[in-house]
C-alpha cells in the first residue's frame, strides 16, 4: 500500500513537474519557438550524452564495490572451479567490448552532432571495415561456443565410473527428501503411483523389490567428500529444480521421469565455514541478526554457514522455503551417521505411525 502511495506521489510530481516546464516555456516570449533543434540545443544533448556515459561508468564502479560480496564464494565441487572460469572469461569480455563501444558511442554522438552547414558524408560501403567487424565477433563467439559445450559436456556426464555414490532427490510441493540406495549402493524401485501413506511409504518404494529394504531415507543430505555422487531426481508434482549454489550445480525436477545430475565435493562444511568469504558472510548476518536481537525481533539466533539445496523453480506458495541442508564430512563422520540411521525396511516394520524416513534429529518416526 505505501509503495503505490509513493508511486502515485511520484507520478504527481512529475506531472507537476512537467507542467510548469510547459508554462515556462509559454511565458519565454522572446525566445525562438521553433521546434527544430539548433546548434545550442544539438550541442546541449551532446553534453548530456557524456553525463550519461560518466553516469553508467561511475554507477558500474559503484556496483562492484558495493555489491560483489554478494557473489558466491569459491566452488566446492570438482568442476566448479571449470564453470567459474568460464563465466569470469565470459564476463570479461563482456565488461571490456561493452566499456569501449559504449565510450565510442557516445563520443560519435557528439562529435557528429547536428550543425548547420554541415553535410553528412556519402559513404556507400567498405568491404574490409565490414569484414573485421564481422570476423572477430563470429571467432570470440565460436571461441566461447565451442569451450562452453566441452565444459557442458564435461560437466553433464553423469556415469558409473569411479563407483559413484547413488543418491535420489525427491521433490514434492515443498520439502525435499532424499534417498540412499544402502548398503548394496542400488536405489529400490519407486514411483508416486505407490506411494502409501497410510502404511508411511511416502516416496512410493516398491517394496516386493529386494533393493529397497536397505535404502536409507533422510531429510538432511550428508555426503562424504571426495566421493562422486550421482543424483537421481524425481518431482512428485510439479517442475522443481534441485539448485546447489556451493556446488555449481542445477537440475530440473520432472514429474513422470527421472533427471540425472553429478559432482564430486571436494570440500567438507567445516573447511568451507573457514573460507574468507563465508566467514565474512556469516560475520554481516550475525551483525544484523544481533540488531534484530536487540529489537526484541524475531529471526535473530546466530547463523552458521551450512550447504544447501534449494528449489529454483516457483513452485507454488511456499517455494521459497523449499530447502535442505547438505552436510558434507570426511568418510569416517558419513559413515557414522549412516549407521545411525534406519533403513526403510526397518521403519516399515516398525508399527509406529509416521512418515518413513530419518528426521535429522535422529532415526525417529515422529
Ligand atoms: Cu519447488
């Protein structure tokens, strides 16, 4: 409601604004009333062209130095470092074509301006002018292409090699769970059509399939690093998409079939919790979080960095809040906390009502 206020007073303001121009003008009987342009006025523009580019230049400075500690910090995946290179190349190159043509823009602007008694230049064509500007964009690009479809490629193949651990993400509107495929590392038969939930068999496992009793369900994802994991995604209503910011990674979620995705972490929540950056993050959040603690407000506990997986795709109502947090330790702690935890099987034969899967309070069906 304040912000349409504030829209409305705004657009008073230049209505008024625009207004009072008009009858200024009105009342500067002396001046030329012409509507064409003259030499002052061509030359005014071509001054306010150069605020304009100091104005994008200064406002580009102004955003780097403001804003590039919101970026990420540094890949915690094997090929992140790859995807990062080339987005900071890409980026680069941008920045640079974009700086200069703007400046020449701009410049051209002005010095061409409107002058009487000055004639433009017939100039028909120059085949060798038009070929260098053709040329070196279709390489840059072809360059860029090419090297982006290899790091794709590179990235997008999801094997067996290397003994990968097997992990499905499961999306539903709005939580994620995800499964282990146990001791055997092979993932149960599933789909929504058996889901029971009478019996507590959320993720719809077939359980006549042997691979499923061992399966392990969980509601936090911990996975041991340097370790491959290939994820098996599936969405039970609509399109999600599994986002892992830290680790580079994004994969749709699709009602009906299952989409594949895999990294290698290479960087365990405690290492990446001492990393500057994230340091520093957590050190601005907790400063705001204390202000909000001090104002008797609520969402002021002290925050912890912690991996995450994300929704990225609106989903519905509470998509924004569709998050688990991923856990990545030495072998010795997974290993640990897997054998905390029950298998599907074992929660199945329980008769205590609940949902079956781990809470990450522990193996408990509450
Ligand atoms: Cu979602």
């Amino acid at each position: 409601m304040t912000t349409l206020l504030i829209l409305i007073v705004l657009a008073l303001v230049a209505i008024a604004i625009w207004q009072m121009t008009k009858i200024f003008e009105l009342s500067q009987l002396k001046t030329e009333s012409s509507q064409i342009a003259n030499d002052d006025d061509n030359k005014n523009n071509g001054y306010m062209l150069f605020a304009f580019l100091i104005f994008i230049y200064a406002i580009t400075i102004f955003s780097f130095w403001k804003y590039s500690k919101f970026l990420l910090p540094e890949a915690a995946s094997a090929h992140g470092a790859d995807y990062d290179y080339l987005m900071l190349v890409s980026f680069a190159i941008i920045f640079f074509v974009q700086t200069i043509t703007q400046a020449l823009l701009h410049y051209f602007g002005y010095k061409y301006r409107g002058e009487k008694n000055k004639k433009a230049l017939f100039y028909a064509d120059n085949d060798r002018l038009e070929f260098i500007w053709t040329i070196i964009p279709v390489i840059v690009l072809a360059g860029l292409i090419l090297w982006g479809l290899y790091t794709w490629t590179n990235i997008m193949d999801v094997n067996d090699e290397d003994d990968p651990l097997i992990v499905e993400l499961y999306a539903q509107q709005f939580n994620w769970t995800a499964r282990y495929g146990g001791e055997d590392n092979v993932l149960g038969k599933a789909n929504v059509r058996m889901i029971d939930i009478d019996r507590a068999n959320v993720l719809g496992l077939d359980e006549a399939d042997t691979y499923a009793a061992d399966d392990v369900i969980v509601k936090e994802l911990h996975l041991p690093v340097g370790r491959k994991v290939n994820f098996k995604m599936r969405s039970q209503d609509v399109l999600h998409s599994a986002y892992m910011p830290h680790f580079r990674a994004q994969m749709n979620c699709v009602p009906g079939m299952t989409t594949e995705f895999s990294f290698t972490p290479i960087k365990t929540t405690a290492e990446m919790r001492q990393n500057a950056d994230v340091a520093d993050k957590v050190r601005r959040t907790n400063a705001i979080r204390a202000e909000r603690a001090a104002n008797g407000e609520d969402n002021s506990d002290p925050w912890e960095f912690d991996y995450i997986l994300l929704c990225n795709k609106i989903c519905g109502k509470s998509h924004y809040n569709m998050q688990m947090k991923i856990i990545v330790e030495t072998q010795e702690e997974y290993e640990e906390w897997m054998k905390s935890q029950q298998t599907f099987g074992q929660l199945m034969a329980t008769n205590e009502p609940g949902p079956a899967f781990n809470t990450p309070l522990g193996a408990d069906r509450n």
